[in-house]
C-alpha cells in the first residue's frame, strides 16, 4: 500500500529530525534533507538550498543540493528564491513563465516552490527551492510537508 502525499511528508519530518538530531553543522542539515527529499518525490527535478552569503548578504549563494547546475547566486528580490528571501514566506509559482524575473538557471524547469529557513534566532539563513518538470506540480500539501520541514531545521546548528 502506498502513502499519501502528506503521509511521506509526515514521515519524512520524523526521518530527517531522526538524522540530523545532534549536528550542528547547517551544511549538513541542508545536504541531509536535499538528499532525502530529493529521493522521496519523482516530481522533485532541483532540490537545494540558497544561503544567505554572509560576506554579501545581498545575495543568496547556492548551497547544497540534487540535481542540474543550479545558478551560483541569486541577488534578494530577483526570482523565485530572491523574492521568497526577501518576504520572508513561502513562495508557489505554478508556471514559472509567468513568474515577473524570472531567472532561468535550466529552462527545463517548470513550476518552482521556495520555502525561507531561519535560523533559531529568527534571521534568514537559506531558502529550500524545489523545481519540476511540469506545471503545477506543487499544492499547498508540499507547502505545509515542506514549511514544516524548514521550520526547525537549524534549531541545532550553529554552523
């Protein structure tokens, strides 16, 4: 029998806490949950992180993550991951064609989920983007499963 979709979250959640429970090095933190998602959905095509680069923190720098050549940096504001970093919230785009700025780093990519992770003291630290291949390819389940995910990510790290 198959799980649903909020049911691999779900378990996903607990999987992840279980691994990461302890490490305190945000780079392994982000590369353990890339791996994990990454594994879980077919429809996941990118699966990374943009850090906030500490000496420009104007700028997210790429991180770690599963898939093509991601872009290198993205400045806040511009794109998918640039606007999620500078509202501070979650962002769902269906058709990334449609999306004002846009930034194409593979032009197979479709539709693009971005989810702000902060540190314990509340300041962004990163952005988890998700792509896919199609169009609208994600729902509010992969915005819930993917928020709770990135909520307490960092509560343990410290680097």
């Amino acid at each position: 029998m198959s799980e649903t979709k909020g049911e691999t979250y779900s378990r996903l959640a607990k999987e992840i806490a279980a691994v990461i429970e302890g490490e305190t090095s945000s780079v392994a933190r982000f590369a353990t949950v890339a791996c994990l998602l990454n594994e879980a959905f077919d429809h996941f095509y990118w699966v990374g992180f943009y850090l906030v680069d500490p000496l420009n923190p104007s700028q997210l720098v790429v991180g770690p993550y599963q898939g093509t050549l991601g872009c290198l940096r993205i400045p806040i504001g511009r794109g998918v991951c640039g606007v999620a970093a500078q509202k501070l919230e979650t962002v769902l785009v269906e058709n990334v064609h449609t999306f004002d700025g846009h930034i194409a780093c593979d032009s197979l990519s479709q539709s693009e989920i971005v989810v702000p992770v902060f540190w314990k003291n509340g300041q962004l630290a990163a952005v988890l983007d998700v792509d896919a291949t199609e169009l609208s390819a994600f729902d509010d389940i992969d915005l819930q499963g993917l928020e709770a995910i990135c909520a307490t990510l960092l509560h343990e790290a410290i680097t």
